[in-house]
C-alpha cells in the first residue's frame, strides 16, 4: 500500500495571502483608530456614535468567530 502526500502548497500560499490581507486592514484600523476616526471632539455628533457602534458590531463578529465567543461559543 502506498501512501500519498499532499501538497498544500497552493492552500499555504493562498493563506498567507488572506493573513496579509488582514495584517494590512487591522494597520490601517489601529491607526484610524489612533486618529479618532478622524473625529475631532468639538465636531463628534450621535452620527460618529452609530458609525462606531457599527463597526464594533461587525468587529465582534469577527472577533465572536475567531475566539467561539458569543453566538459561535461551544
């Protein structure tokens, strides 16, 4: 009986292209973020509360997901 290995070369390679796509979008959030979204504090409205409130729901998705936290939770 012969045994044949896989290549995941392809799947290897595709995956460290995803995580770089990642890297790249959570450098340019830590840095907006580091800005304050660009809000200036004279100017916040309740506008600026719900376009973070939204972000940070969709953030908890990902983060809900990745650590089978809240709805994704065993």
């Amino acid at each position: 009986m012969t045994r044949r290995t896989t290549d995941n070369s392809e799947a290897l390679s595709a995956f460290i292209g995803k995580k770089a796509e990642i890297d790249a979008m959570l450098v340019r959030l830590t840095a907006l973020s580091d800005e304050h979204f660009n809000a200036h504090p004279d100017e916040v409205t309740w506008g600026h509360v719900g376009t973070l409130e939204h972000y940070a729901s969709l953030l908890e998705r990902i983060t809900d997901s990745a650590f089978g936290e809240g709805e994704h939770a065993n």
